[in-house]
C-alpha cells in the first residue's frame, strides 16, 4: 500500500475521544465528531456554470434518456428533509436540513428498465460515486437544491446534489450531471482510491483495504462554512 494514499492517511489520524452526550449517542456512528462548522470538502475547483446550458442527462439503462433544465427541476414537487451527515475524514454534522426533489419522485420522471439495479452519479469535476438503486429510493434522499432555507451554495454543491444521508458523505456528489442506470456494480472516484464500496456509517464501512495514492490530503487544507 502507498504510504501516501488518502484512505492510508485517514486510518493513521489520531482523533481526541470526544464525549458525545448522551441524547445523541445513538445518532453519531462509530469514530465520528460532531461539528457545529460545515466543512467543505471536494476535488478540484468550485465550477461555475451558465444555467441557460446547464442541464441533467439521465441515461444507461432507461427506456429513454433524458436531459433536464434547471427550470424543468424547479418545477418539480419538493420535499424538505431534516438529516445527520457523516464524512469519513470523521465529521458528523446533526439536523442538516435540505430542499430538493426525492429521487424517488424523481424516477416517476424515468422508465428505468428492470435491470438497472445501480447508479452512477456523475458530477463535476469528473467525480462519480456509484449506490445500489435501492439505497435511493428512501424518505430521506434527495436532489437536493438548497440547505438552511437557502439555495444550495456555489461550494456546497449548487446548483445539484445529491443527499444520501445513511451512507459516508462522499456519496452525495456535488454538482451532478448525470445519473446513470447499471445492470452491475462499477465503483466510482473514491471507491476505487481505497474506500468501501457501501459506506454505512453505522458498520464503519470506511476503507475496501486496497488503497492507492491520491496527490491530495483534502482534510488538512479542509475549509468550512
Ligand atoms: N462533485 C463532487 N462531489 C463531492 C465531492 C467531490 O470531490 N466532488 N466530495 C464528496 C465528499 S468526500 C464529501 S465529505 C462531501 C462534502 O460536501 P460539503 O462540501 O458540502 O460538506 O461532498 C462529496 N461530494
Ligand atoms: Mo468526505
């Protein structure tokens, strides 16, 4: 293993215990801090988009791939959710609250055929990260277009992104641009840099055991809101 790797890195930070109260003990998985703060972490730079171009190509195993404005996404029914975060780098973040279309009411939208069982989220800059079907299909997972009662900020993934609460936060992908249907399983950006394939939190499910260098230490230059 690279000594450099990100998933190497992250095994070897030494975290202060942390008292967690006990009202919230349940809700903080195994290993995690709860931060007032925001952190916001990515790869590359915050793009910026012209919104009159932007737009959500649905594709792969569907009947028939479609494209969304922004406009079109606007008008769709939304759901506000209230929900913890959990990064790997250790931050857990309590009662976030989110605005956006379900993907569940969103797939009403899409004739996906019976054999797309996984999704490819592909987001910029070329990151993707890859969830069973199934796993968005909850109350509690969004496309989500803002946080706090405000559209969603530049960094923290406007004007797109997903919230898949239950699984480590570097499945909600920022700045989405497609969402794509697989018949199987393909890993996405960090699951093939050294991170678990599923992700739960609660199972510790941080790291797939093969880890590989990554150039960049995001945690130590990690900024917050
Ligand atoms: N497009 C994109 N989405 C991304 C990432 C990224 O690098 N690019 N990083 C993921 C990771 S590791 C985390 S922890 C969260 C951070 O979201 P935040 O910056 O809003 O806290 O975004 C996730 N989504
Ligand atoms: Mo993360």
């Amino acid at each position: 293993m690279h000594k450099d790797s990100k998933a190497e890195r992250i095994k070897r930070m030494n975290i202060p215990a942390v008292e967690v109260p006990e009202e919230i003990a349940d809700r903080v998985p195994p290993g995690q801090v709860v931060t007032e703060r925001f952190p916001i972490l990515h790869e590359g730079e915050v793009p910026k988009y012209d919104m009159s171009t932007w737009s959500l190509r649905v594709f792969g195993e569907v009947a028939e791939e479609k494209s969304f404005s922004y406009e079109e996404l606007l008008a769709l029914p939304r759901t506000q959710i209230v929900c913890d975060i959990h990064c790997v780098t250790r931050w857990s973040k309590l009662d976030t609250a989110w605005e956006g279309v379900l993907f569940r009411d969103f797939l009403k939208l899409i004739n996906v055929k019976p054999e797309g069982k996984y999704v490819m989220l592909h987001a910029d800059n070329e990151y993707e990260t890859n969830v069973p079907l199934e796993d968005l299909m909850g109350d509690h997972i969004l496309l989500a277009m803002s946080f706090d009662g405000k559209p969603l900020t530049p960094k923290h993934g406007w004007p797109l992104r997903l919230v898949v609460p239950h699984l480590y936060f570097w499945k909600s992908a920022k700045w989405i641009q497609g969402i794509e249907f697989m018949k199987e399983d393909r890993e996405g950006f960090w699951e093939r840099n050294g991170f678990h394939n599923v992700a739960d939190p609660f199972e510790e499910q941080r790291f797939s055991g093969e880890a590989i260098p990554i150039p960049e230490d995001e945690w130590v230059r990690k900024e917050f809101d």
